[in-house]
C-alpha cells in the first residue's frame, strides 16, 4: 500500500535573531522526523508545546519549507505539486476555530470557498453541497447564513470541518481541533471526526498534547519531544505499553478542564528545555525521572521492542510488565 503522506528525515530550523544587529541563533524545531500515513488511517502525534508538532503540520501543509528532508504526496515529491492541487489533497482544521474563519462572510460562503478556488460544480451544485456537508457536520441549515461570530465555538469548529471535507482531500490535518473548545463539546467534535473518517474514508493527521485525545482517535501515534520522536507504533502498543519514560509521563498526567484548556501537570523536575540550547546526550535526560549518568552522554537512536512498528528512543527501555527502567 502506498501511503498517502510520507515524510522522511525532515530538519527545520529556524535562525532567532535578537535585537537589530544580533547575531542569528539556531533554534532545533524539528530534528530526524519520518512519519507515513495511509489511506484512511489516523496518526496521532502527541507532546508538550513546543515539541515541534505545528511546525510539522506547518511542513505538510506546505506552508513552510523543511531545512532538509522531503515530504511526498501519493508517491511524488510535494514541490512537484502546485499550490492549488497541494490544498485539494490536503486540508487543515486548526486549534482557532473563530481566527481561521473570516468574520465577514456568510457560513455558507466559508465552506463552499474550496469549491470556488478549485471550480467545482455549479451555483446550484455548491449550494446542494454545502447543505449536504451541513447535515453531516451536525451543522443547522439555518446556520449557513449566519457568519461566524454569531455562532458558539463548537459550531465554528464544525464550519472549519465542513471546510476542509467539501472538496474531498485525501488528508486533513487537525492541529488541535477541540483545545479551545469548552470540555463538554470536545467529545462531540472528536466523534464527529471518527464519524467522518468512517464516512469519508480520508485520512488524518492529528495532532494534540492530550495523550487521552490520541488513544481514543488515532490508529497509530507517534511522541515528540523537544523536536524528536521518541516512541512511535500502534496506538494501543504505545499506549498500555510504553517503552519510553516521556511516554509514561504523558499518559499518567493529569489534565485540568480549566487551566490552558487541559495543559497537563506532567510533574516532571526542571523547565522544558530551551531548543536553542539543547541538551547533551538523550534531549530528555535533564527531566527524566529515571535517568541514569550515561543518558546525559549518549544519544539514544529510534530501536524496536517486542514488535518490530513499535520503536523507542531511550537507552533504558521500560519493560512491559513493570515499566521500570530496565537495560535494553
């Protein structure tokens, strides 16, 4: 099978320059990133802020331009793409439901857009369409006239789905779609999403810093951190059995309905590290509540464990049975 999306190797870095005359910095956003997605298969892609995720999503969009590395779309490099064709395969649905919106066109307008900039259809045909993907995103036809700062956030969330699903994309990339949405609307936007996968049969990239969100949408997931993945594989081998400590941490936090929209108290000692400054050895090493003096020296490379599509980057794997750090 050939994945719809494959990226291999992608670096991104981005030059900080402080003040007029300083000298430019290198920030390490994205660092030996590879990922495939398959038709109709959902991958999950997990970490604190600042991990890097967006910056991927970013990439695959085609909105930035990776330092090294390629993305291919359906077989052929994405730079062989044009940028009209590139976004008829590839949609996005972003955290801000209300700022991806324009305020001053109708509802109706929004989603039909992508028909217009791709000419599909008729007037008429728009029209059907848009009502059709209306019923669908659980959407009222009375809605389609409203514009967008008459209507609450879960609706705005379901105008940007209908959005990216009128055209029929291969792909939709959700970078954290219900984040800012209100704990009780969460789970409906979530299962909408798994109920137009099943409908649609599309695929998905989706991301988000809940671990609890990936379990219940993705078919595979991968963790970042710091810019690298560090375990990757079936949602459910990674999930009940994590092979890396950053995994565990992530899947035992406790995320608050109120505070940043469920940013997670991770517990972990120290700061998140600064990317301009990158630590030694293992990137999590300074945090890690089981690291032990070599971590801080040697940098650990992606390895498989029991099963051969479920890889960890970390020198003293979890076992299974316990999820102590054990020696590989």
């Amino acid at each position: 099978m050939t994945p719809i999306l494959e990226a291999r190797n992608l670096r991104h870095v981005y030059q900080i320059r402080r003040g007029l005359l300083g000298r430019s910095t290198p920030l390490n956003a994205l660092n030996d990133v590879s990922l495939s997605i398959n038709p109709g298969e959902i991958l999950g892609v997990v970490g604190e802020s600042g991990c890097g995720k967006s910056t991927l999503a970013r990439i695959l969009l085609g909105l930035e331009t990776p330092t090294s590395g390629e993305v291919h779309l359906d077989g052929k490099p994405i730079s062989h793409y044009a940028r009209k064709e590139r976004s008829l395969a590839i949609q996005p649905v972003f955290q801000d439901p209300f700022g991806s919106l324009n305020p001053s066109m109708s509802v109706q307008d929004l989603i039909a857009l992508p028909l217009h900039i791709h000419n599909i259809g008729t007037r008429q045909e728009r029209q059907k369409r848009v009502a059709t993907m209306a019923d669908q995103v659980g959407l009222p036809r009375r809605a389609l006239a409203a514009n967008p700062g008459q209507l609450s956030g879960g609706q705005r969330q379901r105008v940007a789905i209908a959005r990216a699903l009128i055209s029929d994309p291969k792909l939709v990339i959700c970078d954290e779609p219900t984040s800012a949405l209100d704990v009780s609307v969460q789970a409906q936007i979530l299962n909408l999403l798994l109920d137009l996968r099943a409908e649609h049969g599309i695929a998905m990239l989706f991301i988000s810093h809940n671990l609890s969100v990936i379990q219940h949408m993705a078919d595979r997931m991968m963790v970042m951190y710091l810019g690298h993945v560090v375990e990757a594989g079936k949602t459910h081998d990674v999930f009940t059995h994590a092979r890396h400590p950053y995994t565990a941490v992530l899947r035992d936090a406790v995320f608050t309905p109120d505070d940043d929209h469920g940013v997670p108290d991770l517990g972990l000692r120290g700061n998140f590290p600064n990317a301009m400054n990158m630590p030694s050895g293992c990137t999590f090493h300074p945090r890690c509540p089981v690291a032990r003096p070599e971590c801080a020296v040697r940098k650990p490379a992606l390895e498989a464990g029991a099963t051969p599509d479920h890889v960890s980057a970390c020198l003293f794997p979890l076992t299974a049975s316990s999820e102590e750090a054990a020696p590989a």
